[in-house]
C-alpha cells in the first residue's frame, strides 16, 4: 500500500514512534490494510509489514463477536493488537507515540482545542471501544489516548499526515523551552556483545525512578538494580542475569546511577533503547513540572503479561546477537 509506506516514511522516525510502537491503516473498500503487530512503521511496505482483515470483521469484532475477533487476529501476518480503533472513523487512521503527544497525555498539561480525550485504558478491545465513544460518530477527528499516545482520523494521507504535525507542534507548545529529542535518540552508540546478548551504556541517572509514564516503557525498558557497573565482568555477569530473569529488554541501573540496556540481539536493543530514552525525555519533562502521571504500580505486569505484548517481544528476539 503505497499510502502506508508514505505514512512510514514521514512518521517513521523515533521523535513520532519508538520502537515497534504505533500502527496505521488505510480502509480500501470492504478491508483495512493496517500494520502488523510488531513491525516498526519506518518498515511499512516492507514484507511482512502489513496485514489485510475483513472491515466487517473487525467492525464486528469492536463490537464484541468473539468469532470475529478470533478471525481476524489468527491471520499471518498478525495485524496490530490497536486494530479495534481502526476499524472505525474515516479512510485514514494514523496512531503514533509522538512526544509531544506524550508530554501532554502523561501530564495535566493543557489540551490542544480540537482533540478529544479518552482517559487511560490498557491496549485491546475495550480501548477501541472507549475511542468509538469519544468519536461519537464522527469520520474525522484528534484524539489523545491518556498515558498512550495520539491517533488522527482522516479522509486523506496528506490530511491525516498534517494533521498528526500540527497537533504535534500544539502539544510542544505547552512545554516551551525543551532541547529537541531527535539529536539525543540519533546520538550513536557502542554496543557490547557477551553470549546470546548485547548491551550498551546509557546516560547516567542518579533517580531512576523505576515507574512508567506508558505502556511501551514497561514492555522495553523494566529495571533491574545492580551494586555496580563498574567493571566489564560485573556488566555481564549482570546483565546475564537480568535477561535470565526478565525474558525481555533490561535496564540495568547500578547504585551511583550508572545504567545500561541489556537486550538479545543488536535490533531489539535499538528499538528498546528508543522507548527507553523517549521516556527518559518525557519524564525529565514533567518532574522539573512536578506534572508526571505514572502508571499504577500493577499494571505493568499486566501489560507485560498480554499475550498481545510476549508475541511482540517473540518477533525481536533470536538465539544469538546479529
């Protein structure tokens, strides 16, 4: 679809996503072509990148029919857990973790005029529904998901894709001041290779809080708190451990604040460490506000736990470093 990978290739970048985060869609005719869960939406043309599902399946399947919603999420490739809200609204739907986006759906920042808000609700079917009930009917329309991110609906590529810009711009505006985060997530970085993992340094964070301003983060950047970094045996003794332990992404953070992210292989440790230091900027952000809303304590586990999430992760993983 060439609409998608135009979408890709203006939003792909980690200042609009992070990660394998965000997903967007195009409805032609009787199906929605939408991204495949766990792709990245620079890739969007790809192989793979895409999954084409029924529009009367996934409408039926918002609507709670079990059989629709089993039919749709059993195709190869598997089509995006947010699926649910795309099956509504107008031709085009472009959901993205902007961070902008998440500077204000993570605070009690202002909101843009325009933009509707859904409060916060884990990803799936009932988040779909509480989108549906904030459209209110309507085709077209900006709304920010609490803690999550943004989604635009619109009848056009270039609509939507403006749209997704400006509002973007409004919700920066709120946080006048801000060094721009595309030069501190394009920075390059070493990276370290031990057996089966690779890892490498983060910026020191002497208050590493260990909370979650939004989903991705918990999925991408959980914590793991060492003595010490200091020394290349206790980096990969430890991160060793904490992969063992945690199954996914790890950030290991040492007690004088020294951090590093350990990960499988070289692309699951770029796509968490986007996550990572995007939720780095956002949270400096909102404490130097006092403005930040975390996650509740329980529902990172819960995130995590999703089969939606372990088949995510299952898509970045490999037996050996590449």
């Amino acid at each position: 679809m060439d609409a998608l990978t135009r979408i890709g290739q203006e939003l792909g970048g980690p200042e609009w996503v992070q990660g394998p985060g965000g997903n967007v869609s195009v409805k032609e005719g009787d199906v929605l072509h939408v991204k495949a869960s766990g792709k990245r939406l620079r890739d969007m043309g790809k192989p793979g990148s895409i999954a084409t599902v029924p529009l009367a399946d996934a409408r039926a399947a918002l609507e709670g029919d079990k059989e629709a919603e089993a039919r749709t999420f059993a195709r190869t490739p598997r089509p995006s857990l947010e699926t649910y809200f795309h099956a509504i609204g107008a031709k085009v739907v472009i959901h993205t973790h902007t961070v902008g986006a998440m500077l204000v759906a993570c605070s009690g920042a202002k909101r843009p005029a325009g933009v509707v808000e859904v409060p916060y609700e884990r990803p799936g079917r009932g988040l779909g529904v509480r989108v549906a009930q904030a459209l209110g009917g309507a085709r077209e329309g900006t709304v920010l998901l609490a803690s999550h991110g943004l989604v635009v609906y619109g009848e056009t590529t270039e609509g939507a894709i403006a749209r997704t810009r400006e509002i973007d711009a409004a919700f920066r505006a709120e946080f006048s001041g801000l060094e721009a985060f595309a030069p501190r997530v394009s920075a390059p970085y070493e990276v370290l290779r031990g057996d089966g993992l690779v890892l490498t340094t983060l910026p020191a964070r002497k208050g590493h809080i260990g909370r979650f301003l939004f989903p991705d983060a918990a999925v991408f950047a959980s914590v793991s708190r060492v003595p010490s970094l200091e020394t290349a045996e206790a980096r990969l003794s430890h991160a060793r451990a904490a992969l063992t332990a945690f199954g996914r992404p790890v950030v290991l953070v040492a007690d004088d604040g020294a951090r590093m992210h350990v990960a499988r292989n070289e692309d699951e440790l770029a796509q968490a460490r986007e996550v990572l230091l995007a939720h780095d900027y956002v949270e400096d952000a909102l404490l130097a506000r006092g403005d930040g809303r975390y996650l509740p304590d329980d529902e990172p586990a819960k995130i995590v736990g999703m089969p939606s999430e372990q088949y995510r992760l299952s898509l970045t993983r490999s037996d050996s470093p590449c």
